[in-house]
C-alpha cells in the first residue's frame, strides 16, 4: 500500500474530528440509579472503543462519577505523549476546563461563585493538577442520548455498574 494514507474522521456533534496518531480521543460518561445511589463511570476511545476502562461505587452521585470517568481516563494516558481529547456529555466537566471554572474555585478557596463549598473538591483538586500538569487535555461537549455511537456505549457501561452493585 505504497503512496495510501488513510484518514480516520470521527464525528462529535455531526462535526468532523480526525482521529490521527496525533491525539487520543476518549469518550467519557458517568451513570447514576438514584442521585445518590450506586454509581458507574466508563471511558472508551475512540473510534471503536478498542481501549476502554469502567467501574463504579455502591454510594455516588452522577456528578461524582462524570469526574471520575474523565480523570481515570487521563490517569490511564498519563505517560502517553499524545494530547487528549476528552468527549464528554457532562457540562460540568467539560466547563470546569473550558470556561476555566477551576481558577474561579482556586482563587476563592475552593468556593463556588455561590461562595458554597466546592462539590467534589476530593476528586477535582487532583484531576484539576493532572489535566494541568500534561498541558496538553482538550474537552468537547457531546449532547447525550443523541445517537453518537461512542457516547452511547461509554453510557452503557456506566450504567451496566450502577445494577450490578
């Protein structure tokens, strides 16, 4: 296959995202059967899913396990030089990077702009140090339960732990 380059283009939203040797793009999604209640997280690459990781707690919420979906999934690349490219349906993982909601919390003592404790400051504090430390995490929003392959199976394999407890 001499002269053949072949492009791998991914879709997040209907919009074209290569999937090159350049980035890794990981789909991410946290589940919970009560709010609290047992909960599940997973994480998938994409485009297949071919390397994926999923658990849960038997007492979360669904916010806990969006975080912890995310942050095992950068834990898990941690040594890879790639960038990352998290793909998330969770608003509140994909803002707290992208409109820098972190910096907010840090500079008021870990305050929302309620000035109310942080929720989750045990897992955002060193996810939030990691992403910050690679320098080099991307996060896009998926709109969930729309029909995007990979966010519908990191979905179902969340919520495969929030029964299984």
């Amino acid at each position: 296959m001499t002269g053949v380059v072949a492009v791998c283009v991914h879709l997040v939203n209907n919009r074209a995202v290569p999937n090159s040797p350049e980035a890794v793009i990981i789909y991410t999604d946290g589940a919970c059967s009560g709010n609290p209640g047992p909960g599940g997280w997973a994480w998938a690459t994409a485009p297949d899913g071919e390397v994926s990781d999923s658990g849960g707690e038997a007492h979360s919420t669904n916010q806990r396990m969006e975080i912890m979906a995310a942050w095992k999934a950068v834990q898990h690349f941690q040594d890879d030089p790639r960038p990352i490219v998290i793909v998330a349906d969770s608003t509140y993982v994909v803002k707290c990077f992208t409109d820098g909601w972190w910096k907010g919390w840090m500079a008021r003592g870990w305050k929302n702009s309620q000035r109310q404790p942080v929720a989750n400051r045990d897992l955002w504090e060193p996810f939030i140090e990691m992403v910050n430390a690679r320098g080099d995490v991307e996060f896009r929003w998926v709109k969930g339960h729309s029909g995007d392959r990979m966010n519908d199976m990191v979905d179902a394999m969340a919520v495969a732990h929030t029964v299984a407890r």
